[in-house]
C-alpha cells in the first residue's frame, strides 16, 4: 500500500517521524525502525465486532480460536484481515457495530471496572461520535443510564443513526462543550469517557493521509485542547467515579503529558491498573497508561488511561432537560 503524506507519497520517515520515534523508543533503534516502516508500510489489520443483539450470525470469516486473546470478552469477535464488516445484511440491522482492534484494546480499559454495581450507573460519552465507545461501553457495563455527547453538530446525525440501529436503550444524546456539561452536571456520572480528539498519527498505519500530524504545533494544540476538555469532564465525575482517556495518536506531549498535567491539578484523582493490559504498559509515566503500537499489535496504535476520582464528596443528580433527546425509536 503506498503511503501519502500531506497528498505526497511517502517513501522514506521525515524528520520529525524519526524524532517522535526517538522519543518513544530512545534506547533501541531497531524499535525505531519497526515502527517508522510499519507507518510507511501500512498492513491490512482487520476488525473487530461489537455484538449489539441477541443473534450473533454473520456471514464473515473470524480469527481462528489460537489468535484469540484470553482476555477478550464474548462481546467482542476479531474478524480475519480483509473482511468487510460494513457490507452485510446483519451490519444494516445493527447486530454489530464494527470497531478497529486499536479501538478494542484501548476500550477494553473498561473491563477493569466490571466487577462494579455498573447496571445502577450513569456513563457521559463526552466525544462520541461516530458512536463506537458508548457501543462498546453500553454492551460492556450495561449501564442504567448512558448520555452520549458530540459537540460538532454535523456528527450527530451519524451518532444517532449508529446507536438507534444498534438498538441502545436508556441512551439520550446531547451537543454540548465539555466546559457546559462541568457546570451543568458536577459531580454525576459513575464513569465519563473522553475519547479524545487528537493529533491522529496512527492513521497512517492504517494507511489513510494525516498532513502535519506529527508536526509541534499540531502535538501542542491537540494536548492543550485534551487537557481542557479532561479537566471538564472530571468535574462531572461523581466522588469514587471514574475518567476514561484514550487517544489514537503517540505523541507523548499529548496521552502521557495531558494526563501528568491532569493529576497535577486535580490531585483528587488517580490512575488505575488495567491488569489485563499490563504487556502495554507505557513507559512514559509512572503510573498506569497503556500504548498500542502498529508494529507490535493488531491495532494501529492509540493511548489508554483509567482514572478514579477519590470517593468523598456529594454527588449530583442529572437535570432530566438534558434527558430530552432518547435514541431508542428514533431511527
Ligand atoms: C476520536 S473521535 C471520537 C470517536 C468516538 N468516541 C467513537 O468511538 O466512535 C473524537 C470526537 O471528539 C469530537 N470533538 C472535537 N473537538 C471537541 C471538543 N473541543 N470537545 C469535545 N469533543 C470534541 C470530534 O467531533 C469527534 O467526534
């Protein structure tokens, strides 16, 4: 697969894809190498599916039982590489929703948190458009309550669309800045997620053109724009809740950085051990932050965290104005 980069072929790492590897792996240039050639010679990685309803039938080939991760749940089925899983009569349905194993692997953060009362909880998905993190966090924790949030208006439509065709039920949607939901819902949610918008570099394992992702000022923008909408959401975390935040980029500034930053200003929280995810573990923190690499991994690359907010306080209830828009029946 050919590889572009702001529209022109890449053939050889720019300078500062050597330095962001350099970063990432400063004392093994092999390491380096792999992973500069496994951005600019992408590899068909295959999905994942999310079931979503009862039948579990599709007319798609999945891994063999051997490539299975013992940690995977039964919600989730590994396609094998080349499968479409958008082309089905069982997709149009909504038995599924399809996911990249990048998504999968940095979700599956949440399993951490299954041994919880998660069926009383309430979950914000504060970035959740095109909809795969409030799926997979709905068929995950079944939670009493999920309210999934996009601000970009023109991604809502799409939003909706994915959770009504995949039958979500005591799911509402909303359109509002992080910055609205901390005032409007301190302290409420059992779990918000940010699934962060970012700097993207790991689209090009998947062999898709992201001009200026590993350039500064982009890294910059992005950890600054992440830790704003982080601080945000961890003030609608209720005491003894949690923050999810995952990426799919490498750059340290953002992921590792933005959650340094975070824990600086908000010592009431801590990050949390996904034991499952333990192979990932990113040695750029001290404490528990999981990566994906391209070329060590299925998944094209993304970041991880799982935050607990320490348990005193009081909790605050949600306004049920913001419960206006249901998806169930709407699509
Ligand atoms: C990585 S995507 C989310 C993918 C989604 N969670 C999923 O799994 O399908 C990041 C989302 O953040 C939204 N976003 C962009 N700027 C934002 C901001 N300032 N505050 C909150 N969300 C923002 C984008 O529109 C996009 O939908």
């Amino acid at each position: 697969m050919e590889v572009h980069y702001g529209g022109k072929s890449l053939k050889e790492p720019t300078n500062l894809m050597r330095k962001t590897a350099a970063a990432l792996f400063p004392d093994c240039s092999e390491e380096q190498e792999r992973f500069l050639s496994s951005l600019l010679h992408p590899e068909e990685r295959g999905s994942a599916l999310v079931w979503t309803k009862e039948a579990r039938e599709v007319p798609l080939q999945f891994v063999t039982p051997e490539e299975i991760p013992s940690w995977l749940p039964g919600e989730i089925a590994l396609l094998a590489p080349g499968e479409k899983p958008g082309s089905t009569e069982q997709y149009q349905r909504g038995d599924y929703y399809p996911l990249d194993f990048s998504s999968v692997l940095t979700g599956s953060a949440l399993l951490a948190l299954r041994g919880e009362r998660t069926a009383d909880w309430k979950i914000l998905d504060l970035c959740a458009a095109p909809g795969g993190k409030s799926i997979l966090a709905s068929q995950l924790l079944h939670p009493a309550l999920l309210l999934s949030n996009e601000v970009i208006g023109k991604r809502l439509g799409i939003l909706r669309h994915n959770l009504a065709r995949c039958g979500l039920t005591e799911t509402f949607t909303q359109r509002l800045s992080a910055e609205e939901w901390a005032a409007q819902t301190p302290s409420a949610f059992d779990l918000s997620l940010v699934d962060a918008p970012c700097s993207g570099q790991s689209l090009l394992a998947k062999g898709k053109d992201n001009p200026g992702c590993f350039h500064p000022s982009i890294v910059k923008g992005n950890a600054r724009r992440q830790l704003k909408i982080l601080r945000a959401a961890g003030e609608t975390v209720a005491p003894g809740g949690y923050l999810f935040y995952s990426t799919c980029t490498f750059a340290i500034r953002e992921n590792e950085g933005v959650v340094t930053k975070l824990l600086k200003s908000n010592p009431d929280f801590s990050a949390v051990e996904v034991p499952h995810l333990e192979e990932l573990r990113s040695p750029h923190s001290e404490f528990p932050s999981y990566r994906v690499y391209p070329h060590r991994s299925r998944g094209a690359g993304g970041f991880v965290c799982l935050l607990r907010r320490r348990d005193s306080g009081q909790r605050n209830e949600i306004s049920n104005r913001l419960l206006s828009y249901p998806v169930s029946g709407s699509d």
